[in-house]
C-alpha cells in the first residue's frame, strides 16, 4: 500500500503522481488473487531436491547455508537489471508492512534492511527505463501511461509544477515483481532465524518435496525462544552501540541531542499524545489535526552522549577506519540538523517527505557538501567537542565513510544486514542523502575496530545498574580477615539482598549471523557470570559482617548477572531462573523492573541464607 494512503487528508498538501495508481495497482494484484502469504517459489524449488529427514544441527547449517547463497543470488538477478534510484524511489513509497506469515515488528525491519541492503549491493548506480525525471519523459509514458486517464487531471498537474523522479514502465507486473523481492528477503530472513535456532541446538526437518521445512525445536527450546523474542520486545532498546557500551542518563537541555528516523514497524501513530504534540508540531510546521501513522520515526538520539561513551576507542577506530569518529558523529550530526532545518525552512511538505521517505535528492554533491559545512560549527558544539577534538572533524572524509561506492558495496552483507549507507550515488555527480539507517550504522558503528582495554565498559554498565545506589560498597567488601571481593551492584529488598555481577560484553557480526561460535561465547560469558556471582554470594553468607559493611540484616541473597543486552538463557534448568518467566541473566531495564515488581519477593530458589550454606 502507498504511504500517502496513511496521511489525513488535511495533510495532503500536494498530490502525489502515484498514489491513485498504486492503489489502482494494488487492487489489480488482487483481482489476480496474488497471495502476499505465500512463500517465494525459490522454497520450494530448493527444498523439494533435498531428501526429505531431521537433520542433525549439524548437517542442517550447511543445507541453509547453500539455500542463504541460492537467496542472495535470486535477490541479486532482480536487483541488478535496474537501478538504484528506481528501487529507493519505488520502496519508499510503499509502506512498511509485514509480508509473508510473519507479521512481527523486528521481522518487518529485519526484511527491509534486508531489501534494502541488497538494493545498495546490486543496483545500478545511474538511471534505467523505469525511472526518469519528469521534465524529460511525455505524460503518457509515466506509470505504462496510467495517468494518461481522465480521473489523473490533478495528478497531471502536479508533475507539471514539480520537476521529480517519476516512474515509466512499470505496472502491476512490476509491483508484483517488488514483492517477490521482498519474499526473497523474508527467505533470507527465515533461513537466518532457522541457522540461529540449529546454533541453540535445533534440528531442521525437511518434510517432503513440497519444501515445507522447519526447525523441530523441542519444547524447551521453544519456551526459551518465545522467552528471549518476548524480553527483546520488552527491554531491549537500551544499549548505545554492538561493543556493549551503556552510559547513564543526565538531564539536560543542553545535551547534544539530535533528531534520526527509524522505520515505524510497530505502526505507532504520531500527534496522538496531546504533552508532545505541540513540540512536534512546531519542528513540523503544520498542525497535526489527527494522529497520523508515518513511515518512519524520527526520535531524539543523544549524539553527544554516544560520543563520550565511546571515546576512549576513537584512536581504534582512526586506526581501522582511516577516519576520526568525529568526522564521522560529525557528518551524522550534520544530516540530521540539515533535515530539521529543511523542515522549518521548506515547510510542511519536507517535514512529511522527511517522514514518509526518510531520505532527499537527488542533489548535486557540491550543493550537499555546502549545505553540511554550514552546519558543522553548530554541530561540533552539540556534540561538546574540545578546540582539540573538533581539530579531527573532516566532513570529506566523514561523507566518504557514509558513502556507497563500487568499492565499499562488496562489504554489504545480507545476512547482516548491512551496512548501508547514506550518501548513495546517482549517476556521477548527485547524491541521494538516505538517513533511514543512521541509527543501525551508529549500534554497528566500531564492527571491524580492534578494540582496546575495554574496562571501562563495566564501570559504565555498574553506574548505569547502580543508578548512584548500592547496599554494599561500590569498591571491594573487606572481610575481617583480610579477603575481599568487589559486587558490582547491590539491593536490599526487606530481608533480602540482591547483589549483580555486571558484563559489558559486546556483541559481534556472527552472533546475529547465527554462528555457532558466537552463540557458544556468548553462553560461556553467561556461565562464568553466573559461577562469579555465586561464589561471591556463598563468600558473603559466610562473611556477613566485614571493616565497611554489615548485612547482619539480610536473610538471603539473591544473585544475578546484567549484560547490555537480552540475553538467551540456555536452559529451564532452575538455576537459570528467578521465577517462571524472569531469568538470573538480566538486561539493565529488565532488572530495574524486577526490583520494582516484587520479582526478588518471590524467588524460591537461588537464594543463598546468610549465616552458611
């Protein structure tokens, strides 16, 4: 469906060409009974010549590996045939819904990032006949001559005021064609949920020649699943970037905050909450008369904040990269700050295209370059750099690492997905300016960067978990025999007392890839966490009073690991869990909740008495 079906009517400031005729299109596919459910033919013609058994999750991953390559390859001979800007210009117009059987929100993004990174790695970078600029093409040749009707008077009328890219051969054949693409991503997307469960120890069955194949997942596994999905969906929006790295919260007007979009999956309606919708209204600049479902969120990011945290890897990342970080926060900043300046200066048409689209141009690259040195005093004080540090800012550079080249593109990986960037070429001297996945390039931003001494991401996540409280002291409990032993965080609850062994362990590339051996470390950092915590919680029941602290109060302890993610528990056994649905292995927010909601109240097992085992 067109995004412009979303908007109200008192938002429809300018017809677009398209609208009327997508949804034209769309009620064609229909009458051809075209199933958005049905898997892309490519299943079953893969599935059906492999013998039809349980396989081992062993010989399962080289099965979905060889189907992920098959994917790719099918994605790749659709992609390629036409350009870059047709497929943005067409994507961006349809909005983001799910296709396929799975209709979750992080199913929905994991497709379009994948759809998306596949366009950047196989388009062609100049035009193709089926996009041109409208000036340059006859009326009856846009949409396969569509707007040639009667009933497109207004639409006509608009291309003939607005110089724009407009679609030419295209019609319910290629609309068709798009969704078979983005069929091709959900494959891609299910063959990666499918090696992620073989990884957790998952068997695949293939049932017979019909490719109707699945993971057989035993029951345990599948409450474990269900589990991490459900906790994800909960908490898992807080970690600053993949190294692991939270900070806390200051609040302070003056923070360097930005505004970057991210893609509306959840089908969350702006303008609906009547606190925020004045402010909001002002960066627009119209009035929101009823709440309205954008394509995409642009959401408040503490840029100067991300800074700070990961400063101490900026020499890595020069190092890795071959450019500062700060050129890099820099130019981001400097796209965000141009679209917000467009919206006040262009209008309610910028600020809606800004929010359906995400993206502007094509633009001629040295009117872009202009436009973002304008703002980059402005931004290098946001972000609070020193005289020294604002010295590293390069914009050239920062635009070169954000932008998609012949060079870079062979990075891209779909089972990744990414990484995309944002400067993306249109012929030889235009840029498409894309800030649709800034926010991802940010949480990926040091993959690839050997990173230094990193204890500093502990003292963090303890500050972060603390919140500036703790039931024992932040540096070593001293026992009055001279042992000692450091309890990242603890609280009283009545009689009890929790204690955290804090792991800012980052996450890598491979993990979300499903390797084995990403998903084995991360298991291992899970059981060691454990074990430390428990043997710091067996030493203090036999040593409740020390030289700086007392729990002569305290009946048990309750221990529990915090990494900076979700965490996949690995088992039902008891040992793993608080209660039926909390696990000993928390997320921060997740332990914030459990500390509010009586969770510890009830814990029955993992409870240390204190006064002996």
């Amino acid at each position: 469906m067109s995004d412009q079906e979303r908007l109200p009517e008192d938002m429809q400031f300018a017809i677009d060409y398209y609208t009327h005729a997508f949804a034209l299109l769309h009620t064609d596919l229909e009458r051809l009974a075209y199933d958005s459910q049905s898997p892309h033919p490519v299943r079953e013609r893969f599935w059906r010549l492999v013998p039809p058994r349980e396989y081992s999750p062993e010989d399962a991953r080289p099965l979905l590996m060889q189907y992920s390559v098959l994917v790719e390859q099918e994605m790749a001979a659709v992609i390629e045939t036409q350009s870059l800007a047709y497929w943005l210009h067409l994507y961006r117009r349809i909005a983001p819904d799910p296709i396929g059987q799975d209709n979750q929100a992080m199913t929905t993004i994991w497709v379009r990032a994948t759809v998306e990174a596949a366009i950047e790695k196989y388009a062609s970078f100049g035009l193709c006949n089926r996009i041109a600029i409208s000036d340059n093409v006859r009326m009856d040749e846009v949409l396969n001559g569509l707007l040639s009707a009667a009933e497109f008077e207004k639409e006509r009328e608009s291309l003939q005021s607005n110089r724009q890219l407009v679609l030419t051969r295209f019609g319910t054949q290629e609309l068709r064609e798009f969704y078979d693409l983005e069929k091709l991503a959900h494959e891609a997307w299910r063959t990666g949920s499918m090696l992620r469960v073989t990884a957790k120890g998952g068997p695949l069955i293939v049932v017979d020649e019909s490719g109707l194949v699945f993971d057989a997942r035993s029951d345990e596994l599948d409450v474990l699943l269900n589990s991490l999905d459900e906790r994800r969906r909960r908490y898992g929006g807080l970690v600053a970037s993949s190294t692991g790295i939270l900070y806390p919260e200051e609040e302070n007007e003056n923070r360097g905050w930005v505004l970057l979009p991210h893609y509306n999956v959840e089908r969350i309606k702006i303008g609906g909450d009547p606190d925020s919708r004045e402010s909001l209204e002002k960066v627009l600049g119209f009035t929101i008369a009823e709440p309205w479902r954008a394509n995409f969120i642009w959401e408040r990011t503490d840029l100067a904040g991300f800074y700070r945290a990961h400063e101490p890897f900026a020499v890595a990342f020069f190092d890795a990269k071959g450019v500062t970080l700060e050129s890099v926060l820099c130019t981001i900043a400097a796209l965000a700050s141009q679209a917000v300046h467009k919206w006040l200066s262009l209008g309610a048409q910028a600020s809606i295209h800004s929010w359906q689209r995400a993206y502007d141009g094509p633009s001629r690259k040295d009117l872009v370059v202009d436009e973002l040195e304008s703002h980059i005093d402005v931004v290098t004080d946001r972000l609070g750099l020193t005289p020294e540090a604002a010295r590293k800012v390069d914009l050239a550079e920062g635009i070169r690492y954000l932008e998609l080249s012949a060079e870079n593109r062979t990075d891209i990986q779909l089972a990744y997905p990414g990484p995309h960037a944002a400067f993306l070429p249109f012929g030889d001297d235009r840029w498409f300016i894309d800030c649709a996945w800034l926010l991802n390039r940010l949480v990926h931003l040091f993959v690839g960067v050997p990173l230094p001494d990193q204890n500093f991401k502990g003292d963090m996540l303890e500050e972060r978990v603390r919140g500036g409280h703790s039931a024992l002291p932040t540096g070593p409990c001293k026992a009055g025999d001279g042992e000692q032993r450091q309890i990242d965080a603890a609280f009283r609850i009545g009689d009890r007392l929790v204690i955290a062994e804090c792991r800012a362990v980052g996450r890598s590339i491979g993990f979300h890839r499903g390797d084995p051996e990403a998903i084995q470390f991360r298991r291992e950092k899970i059981e060691k966490a454990l074990k430390d915590i428990d043997d710091k919680a067996i030493w203090l029941t036999k040593n409740s009073k020390g030289t700086n602290y007392d729990i002569a109060w305290c009946k048990g302890i309750v221990p529990v690991a915090v990494f900076p993610f979700v965490e996949y528990v690995p088992s039902l056994d008891p040992h793993y869990w608080l209660t039926s649905d909390r696990p000993r292995v928390l997320a921060p927010d997740e332990l914030g909740e459990a500390l509010e909601d009586g969770t510890f109240a009830q814990v029955t097992h993992n409870v240390f008495p204190v006064g002996g085992i």
